[in-house]
C-alpha cells in the first residue's frame, strides 16, 4: 500500500511530504485529521531556527492560537530519526502533548530522537519525510528571525502556510 502524502503550499513554495502510518500511525491519523478540517489552512511557520527547524500549524498569521483537539500519545520510539527533512510533532514539555503544531527538520538534530523514558528524553515523533521542496525548506529557514509578540523566533516577513491538503 501506498503511503499518504501531503501537499504543503507556502508563500515561498510547495512542501510535498509523505507521511508513515505503520510507524506512527497516531500521529499521521491526527495530523491527517487537521488537514482535512482545513486547520493548518492561513497558518504560519511561528518558529524558524537557522539550521534546526522551522514549525508550523498552530498559529494564524495575527498570532492568534488555533483551537486543537486532545493531544496524542508520543510514537517518538518508532525508529524513525529526526534527519533533514523529516516532519514531526511537536510538543510541550509533557511527553504526550503534542496536538497541531508540526515541524519539519532542517538539519540532522539526534538530540531530538527518543534517548529515554523521561519526558525530557522521551523525543520527538517523527511521522513523515520532506519528497519534494527541500530548497522550500531551506529557504524557510534562511529567514531572519526577530524576538516580539512572545514568540523567540519569529520571522520578520511572515511565512504563510496556505493550505494543507492530501496529494494523490
């Protein structure tokens, strides 16, 4: 079978992604739910760290907080590594508190990869891998951050996320 794959439209480009349900099949079912209510549609990617990250979804372009669902259990040991262009969510400091937000690795980050049972070991779940639009990716990350609105690092021009939906 065939893994689903999503199409992540930004002001700067189109992400496709392909997302693992037989190894984090909680978190591809969540994340799959968000993008068929239209939930990440007119977000922002609020979180840009040079050579890291850059993380979306749950945020409007106003910095308003979108409504979530429950949060769902941590899949951070499912073998999957947090490797350049991996997705996965993200979370609070609670292991299992991870709703809407997501992120996509713009470098190879282990120190994110289950390395304990604690919630500060427990890791990130990964859950699917950057097909096409790396240089999207990248560019993402190569925008200048600045601290306001209690956000650390903010771009200063907002990186949109038009719309999530699934590519067939």
């Amino acid at each position: 079978m065939e893994n689903p794959h999503v199409l992540i439209e930004t002001s700067l480009g189109d992400i496709l992604a392909e997302l693992y349900p037989d190894k984090a099949p909680a978190s591809v079912a969540n994340f799959l739910q968000y993008v068929d209510d239209g939930h990440y549609d007119n977000t922002i990617f609020h979180r840009v760290v040079r050579n890291f990250v850059i993380q979306g979804g749950g945020y409007t372009s106003l910095l308003e907080k979108k409504p979530t669902r429950e949060p769902i259990p941590n899949e951070a040991t499912n073998g999957l590594q947090n490797m350049a262009g991996s997705l996965a969510m993200a979370r609070a400091f609670d292991k299992d508190s991870a709703t809407d937000e997501f992120f996509i690795n713009a470098a190879d980050n282990p120190d994110l990869d289950h390395a304990g049972d604690t919630d500060e070991d427990y890791g990130y779940a990964v859950f699917g891998q950057v097909v096409d639009g790396m240089d999207i990716v990248k560019k993402i990350n190569w925008k200048v951050v600045k601290p306001r609105d209690g956000f650390d690092d903010l771009p200063v021009d907002t990186v949109d996320i038009i719309s999530v939906s699934r590519y067939e």
